[in-house]
C-alpha cells in the first residue's frame, strides 16, 4: 500500500534508510530505489583501489587503446561502487529484518553504457540484469531466458503483495515464474 521512488546519486542510501522508516510494518510496500552508477559521465575516483586498465580483457570488438582501457575501467569501478551500495541496501533490510519476507528485485535500466551498447541491438545494449530475490519462494540459482519488460514489473509487484491486478495494465506478472511455477 505504500509506494515511493527514489532517486539515485549518493543519496540513495539515506532515502532508502527514510523510507522504511515511514512504511507501515504492517503492510505491504513498493519501493523503486535509484542507482546512477554505472552511468556517464564515469568518476575516475569510485572507489579507492581502482581497476588498473593495462590488467583488463576487453570485449573482442573493443578497439584496445589507451582511452578505450581507461574508460572501460572507470566503467568497471563505478560497477564496484554501485555492488556496495546495494550490498547496504541488503544490510539494512537485514538489520530492520525485513530481509526474510522483502521480494528484492535487481534490474537494470538499459544495456550498459559502452561501446555498441545502451540504444543498440548488440549484446551489451540489450541484456539488462534482472536479479530477484525473495527467501523461502524464489528457489536460489533458478534462472529463466524468458523475455521480460519493464512494464511487468508493476504486475508482478501488486501480485506478489497479494493486491488484484487491473486489468487495463499493459504489463504481465512474472511471478509465477519467480516462485517455479
């Protein structure tokens, strides 16, 4: 019953923390929180042991340059920042003990933000992540190649929290597929 977006940037965290302070205990809730890492501009200062580009293999239609390492390990390291801050978005669900009951989603926006990537029909630009999470109903290491959109995630949402499904949605729930079925 309660829904709320975050928006990225370093502030991620603490709305995050915000949030589930004002959400009902008692009740089901949506939260979209908003990473802008990996995105351009990429921070050459993400994280303090940066990865060193003359150790990086590039994909095999990566033009390998001096720029083209740079920029790929900049793109690297923000991946890094980015997989901690998640990290602690896992901590405090674990912390608040909501961990055991919270249906976590992890889902990338677009492909990634590289070379014949995001806006392309090339790998990089259409293999987004989707990680889901959800212990004692989504059987760990279960994966699927069922396409999947954006649209269906309200859907699966609203069904995973035991709400009815409007049927003027365009999305379709995928949570049948989630839970093995």
């Amino acid at each position: 019953d309660y829904v709320k977006q975050a928006g990225g940037g370093p502030n991620s965290l603490a709305q995050f923390n915000e949030f589930l302070d004002l959400a009902p205990r008692s009740r089901p809730f949506v939260l979209q929180l908003c990473f802008s890492d990996p995105h351009r501009p990429l921070d050459k200062n993400a994280i303090p042991e940066p990865h060193d580009p003359t150790k990086l293999t590039l994909p095999a239609h990566y033009p390998d340059t001096k720029l083209v390492r740079e920029d790929f390990a900049r793109y690297y390291d923000e991946i890094a920042r980015f997989d901690a801050d998640f990290g602690q978005v896992m901590k405090v669900l674990d912390e608040r003990g909501l961990a055991g009951n919270t249906l976590v989603l992890f889902m990338g926006d677009n492909g990634a933000s590289q070379f014949r990537g995001k806006g392309t029909l090339y790998e990089l630009g259409i293999h987004v992540p989707l990680l889901a999470r959800w212990p004692g109903k989504i059987q760990p290491g279960s994966s699927t190649d069922e396409l999947i959109s954006g649209e269906d995630l309200a859907p699966t949402f609203l069904q995973a929290g035991g709400a009815q499904v409007p049927e003027s949605i365009t999305g379709k729930s995928f949570l049948d597929l989630l839970l093995g079925r």
